[in-house]
C-alpha cells in the first residue's frame, strides 16, 4: 500500500465512523444488548479461527524480539477465548449510562433545562500486545454508543483481525450498524498519525500502551487524548499511624500484584515512627521478597544489608515489580511536597488515626485517587463498584482515575419552551 | 529578549503556577471572596493608570491595523473599569464549586468513597483584544481554586498588564499567593509556543479568540485545551410548527443580537409548511435588514428580488451579523444531517408541536445545546443560571455547552478506609 492508499483508507473509516455515530443514537438499551450477546457468540463461535490466527503471532513474536512476558500476554487458548466472550457478556448486564439525565431544572421564564448524558460519538482506541483489549474496548464504546476505531499492534494482527471478523459477523445478526465497530487492518506507523490527524471524524483518542506511544499521540493528536500513564503510587505512614495497619497496608499494596499501576512503589514514613516501623517493615517485605531502595535514613534505621542506596530516579519509577523505594520524611508537609512532585497523580494512600492529619492529605494531594487508612490496590473501577473500566486516567480533564462508562459518555443540554423568545 | 530568555521565561511562570496551585487548594472559600473584592478595589483604586496605558494602546492601533469595531472592544473608559471591578465582584457572589461532593457512596467492604470537586490547578488562557477578559478569566480561575497563566494579544498589552498588576496589587491586600495569577508580559508568538510545550505545569489551555489562534493552539498543545468555535446554530421549522411562534424564534434568534456565537445563522423551514412561511419570514426579517441568502426552493416561494441564492459556504458561515442562509429541507431527518453536517455543534432550536418530532430532534441532534421551542439565544450560562461564563465549549469532552465556575473544576474519589487490604 502506498502513503496515499493508507491515508485514504483510514480519513474513509473516519467518515463511515461519524455515519455509524449517529446510527448509534437511535439503538434503544435493550437492542444494544442484544448486539453485545451476539457479539460474544460470535466469538465462540470462530474459537477455531480465532486460535488458527494467534498462532501466527506467536511464529511471528520471536522475530519480533518480544519476551516471555510479553507472549504471555499475546497468547490465547480456549480459557482464554471464553473469557473475552464472557467480558462482552458482562458489559451487555451493566447500567446504560447513555440515557441518564445529569440534572434537570426550569428558569424562571418557564423553559425546563435538561442535562442529559450522551455518547462521545466516535473514539479512537490505540493500544498494543494484548489481543482482548480488541473486544474489550469495543464493548464498553459500543455499550456507551459511540462508534470506535481500533488500532492493535503488529504483534497482535491476525489475532485482532479475526476477533473484529468474529465480533461484527455475530454483531450483525442482532442488527450491529455498520461500522460502528472498526479496526484498521494493518499496522503502518502512518495509521496512527491519520487517526490523530482527523480531529473532524474522531472526538477522542485512547492510547493504551507505554509511555513511547501516548507521547507520540499526545503530540500529534489534534482531539482531546485521555492518557493512562504509570501508577508511582504511595503509601505514607503518618506519626499518628496505627503502625500494625500501616505494615498490613504497605505488604497489601506493595505485593499482592505488584504488576499493576495501582500497586505502591514508594514508601513515605514519618521520621518519629521511623525507628520504629523500619526495622519491621524492612525484615517483613525482605521475606517476603521484596528489593529495598531505601533514603540514607530508612537504609540506618531498617539495618539491613539487602537495603539497596535509593538514587533520585527511583521516586519517578514505576518498577511494576517486587521492588520499593522507602523514604523518611520530616512531617506531613514533606509528604505532601514529595507526591505531589515524584508521584504520577495516579493513588496515593495515608496510614493515621490523625483526622486532621488525613484531612490535609486529602484535600492537597494532587491525585486522582487519594486514600485514608486503605490499600492503593483499591483505585480500580471494580472495587468502586463501576463494572468494567477501560483504564485509569492520570489526566485531570474529563475523566480521572477509574474510566468506566460514564466516562465513556459526554452530555449535552436539552431546552424545551413554549415559544420563549428573549 | 532572545529565545531563550522568553522560554525562561514563560516556563518559570509555569513552575510558579504550579506551586500557586497548591497554595490556593488550602484558601477557604471565605478566603478566595475576600481576596476576589480586594482585585475589584484594585482595579478601582488604579483606573487612572489602567486608563492610562489603555490610551497607550489605542494610540498604537492604527499602526496594527486594527479596524473600528476592534477599536472599540479595546477601549476602556471610567464605566468599563467599573464594570471589569463589578464582574469581579459578581464572581465573588457565586456559589463555590471546588468543596462540592458529586456522590458519596459505601462499598461492601466497609470502605466510604466520596467523588469530589478539585480545582484543575493551572490554566492557561490565551486572548485575543478585549482587554476586560484579563480581569474575568482571572477571576473566575481564581474562585475555583486554579492558577492562572494569562496571555493577551499585542493590540492590548499595556492595558492588561496594567489591570494584571491592579488585580495583584489589591489582591495582595487580601493575601493573594504569590503567582495565582501571572500575565506573560510580552507578546511575542514563541510565548504562545512555550505555553503550549509545558504539559508538566500547565494542565489546560482556553484560547479565546478566533479560528486561527484556536487551531495553531490546538496544533501545538500537549496538554487538553477547551475550543470555543463558531455558533453556525440553526432554527428548523417543522412541518406542524405553530408559525407565528416559528416566527417570532426565528426574528429573535436572528436579530436580537447578531454578534454572538448563540445567534441563528441557518433557517431551516419543512416543505410542507414552506409555501406558507416563507414568503412570510422573508419579508419580516428583510424589514428588519436581514440579507438573506436562500436556496432555489426558497428564494422561488419568497417571491422577493432581495434574496441572494446561497452558496456551499453559506452553510457553513458565522455571519455574526443581520445575514441569513435558508434551506427548504424535504422532512426532519435532511434536517438533522444538514445540522449535524454543517453546523457547528453548538445551538439548534426545532419548532414544533410534534413531540415525537422533537424527541428525535433533541436526541439525534449532536450539539452542546438542542433546543424544542426557544430562541437560541438562551444558550448562555447566565440564561442557564450558571452565573459567569468563561464562554460556550463546542468540545464534547469535559466541559460541552456553558463553560462555567463547575466546568473550571475537576474531581478526585477520597476513600475513608479502616485498614482495608485486597
């Protein structure tokens, strides 16, 4: 395909996108659940096909140079398959937040205004490595009724294509409308730049990925871009801190799944508890395999020789591992000065039995997510009761923290008069 | 000044805005009201100063080639100083928004969430002009609880720096924090440049201007920026519209102010109803000086020399001014893909006493404000009861329609945990 072709085959999907936007509004809730049943049939149905075409990824990964970790996340099996059915499945029983009505009010004048919940319209996805995120997304825009236009990795391409073939075939025959569900069905780099070129036919942007690519969309987008970066999350163990709560709460966070954005990866501990809940903290997460990058201090007070020289890039990384940076701090005010200037604005946690102490935290910590006396593994759509969740946005503009599906959703206003001239 | 002294500039500002930002979370809202009356004095105790460099820079606007009307939005006198120290002084009157609580709910697991309004932190706001928007922006940024980083156009550089520093001065009274609010001194295009560039200081940019200062801001920013387009708003007169009421929305949608973004730019008539309004509505707005430019179908049952036959680009055209395009349309839905097509997405009024025409109308319509049976003049937070506006978002994300004190806001989720792990 030549530089031409790419751009017209993506502005052409912009356009069929926009057409399907407005196709979408008309759907009632019930009928757009019906689409999502069958769009999860459609998957078991084409298991075989869907297999057949991951397995051409996998022959193709080594000479991609990806890791085990990352044909881990590549591979599907028939759990695996049944699985993004039931996702589907699951998003066709949630709440339509596409109906709600925001507020409703009436002016003096006698017109009665209504704040009412809409689609976006048409939202671009960009992500890459794990083939379920094709379904995934596509269910949560498609519930919320926008029209979406996926864009995978290479990595990830015959499994995508055939789980986009699987969901429109079986969308279809509950009536799906068309284009409402797109994938670009190759991986030239220029694709991503047509996407955020074409402010005209695409509302929003999701780069799901690392750092390296929501940077290149941020930069060249032209539509609002709704960023999920890293998770530096923080516990901090105030003076006033229940400290068997406090170790409970660090090892929660710090281990149960180390390798996601919610888990903590630094540690802030008053300095006049510090001599006491170092030591303890330092042995318990040691056994229980965990690598220590402690300040001068804590590596004093912990007296552990495992306890690696903490360097200033360890409180800006997120290590998604079994690894924690520690950090003695003078008072509350330096915990607050240390998160809101290493921390991605993501969770950040404080351990005390010090209201006001929390209240401070609270109320000047700059973060998506801000938590008293509570594991950080608690910031997710699922643990607040949201159902499925399509990130967790660091951004403060629209959504931030947990994006489900009135996030998904923009709103609009709606007057109804009697003839009201003014 | 070099290069290199401007971005030192300006990315200095940047840094002091953040710090300001997290000054102004711990302000009551007691606090914030007395500092937003000590500006309002400072612009009265400084009016002869303000005036002063205002006479500086019309003296230089024919050099700029500013025209008349430009020259009179630049102009200050003794009553616009009073009026800019009296907005200040109604935005102190406003209900602060930035302690609200939007939901407050309780997990099975004994966790309390509370989803809370926040400031955003910093904004940046880039004007074209009127010199008054330097004292409104800041004001209403200010109220909830933002950091303001101002950047006004050459054609009124003495003038804002003039009310920035009036505005500081008296704030400071009060005990302003230092760099609440900053105005770029200088005027140079790389300001605007550097602006743009500083995602880790600046979280929004608001350009008010026109088309191009709005796209180049938009072709440059890494961090959301909220656009304020045209109006191209609409009234569609449905087939069982009650004339006269069609009548009278229309002539004050179109006249009673034509320079505003809520003005009617595109009539729609069905063409059932057409043969009888149209001649009507022609002679009626050309009385009152409207131009109109009709398609064939229209300008053959108006029956009148003086409409001009509209061109492709008269639909997509922000008069701002007593000129009209009129359209015949076959039923409702040419109507809605005339709008969704060519309008604007800010403002559309249907005419009608069909409710099952209105309901689809409100609900395929995909604009900020959809109106059944108003003028669409109403479209304007104060008509809404919002209070100030800092004007009228045709984005769909975060902030859609009226741009008020709420939309200046974001949120955060607190948890009130008792040690809760995963």
């Amino acid at each position: 395909m030549t530089s031409e072709d790419i751009r017209n085959q993506v502005f052409t999907m912009g356009k069929q996108a926009r057409a399907a936007a407005h196709a979408l509004t008309t759907l009632t809730t019930e009928h757009k659940n019906d689409i999502l049943l069958a769009m999860a049939d459609g998957i078991v149905a084409n298991e075989s096909t869907i297999l057949e075409a991951n397995e051409k990824d996998l022959d193709a990964a080594d000479e991609l140079g990806l890791t085990d970790a990352m044909k881990d996340r590549l591979r599907l099996d028939s759990d695996r398959v049944a699985a993004i059915a039931d996702g589907i499945r699951e998003v066709a029983e949630l709440h339509d937040p596409t109906r709600g009505i925001i507020k409703d009010w009436t002016r003096p004048n006698g017109i009665r205004l209504v704040k009412k919940r809409t689609p976006i319209g048409t939202i671009g996805i960009i992500f890459e490595s794990r083939p379920n995120v094709t379904a995934d997304a596509a269910a949560l825009c498609f519930k919320t009724g926008n029209a979406t236009i996926l864009r995978g990795g290479k990595e990830a391409i015959h499994s995508n294509r055939a789980i986009a073939t699987a969901l429109d075939e079986g969308g279809k025959k509950a009536g799906l409308p068309d284009h409402a569900i797109q994938l670009i069905p190759f991986t030239d780099r220029e694709s991503v730049q047509h996407m955020c070129e074409m402010d005209q036919w695409l509302d929003l942007i999701i780069p799901r990925g690392g750092a390296g690519l929501i940077n290149a969309v941020v930069a060249m987008a032209r539509m609002p871009v709704i960023k999920h970066y890293d998770g530096i999350c923080h516990v901090y163990v105030d003076k006033a801190a229940d400290l068997d709560m406090a170790e409970a709460i660090t090892i929660n966070s710090k281990c149960q799944k180390p390798s996601v954005c919610n888990a903590l990866e630094t540690l802030l501990i008053h300095k006049d508890v510090a001599a006491e809940f170092s030591p303890t903290i330092a042995e318990t997460l040691s056994a229980k395999g965990v690598e220590l990058r402690g300040d001068e201090e804590f590596r004093k007070l912990a007296d552990l020789d495992t306890v690696i020289p903490a360097s200033e890039s360890d409180w800006t990384t997120e290590y998604l591992d079994l690894t924690l940076a520690v950090k003695i701090v003078d008072d509350l005010d330096s915990a607050i000065a240390h998160i809101n200037e290493y921390g991605s604005h993501h969770t950040d946690s404080i351990v005390t039995g010090d209201e006001a102490a929390a209240d401070k935290f609270l109320l000047e910590i700059d973060s998506a997510c801000v938590f008293w006396n509570a594991s950080t593994r608690f910031a997710d759509g699922g643990e607040f009761g949201f159902g499925a969740e399509i990130g967790i946005s660091t951004d403060k503009l629209h959504a931030r923290g947990p994006m489900a599906l009135e996030e998904l959703c923009s709103y609009k206003y709606l007057a109804f008069g009697t003839g009201q001239v003014k």
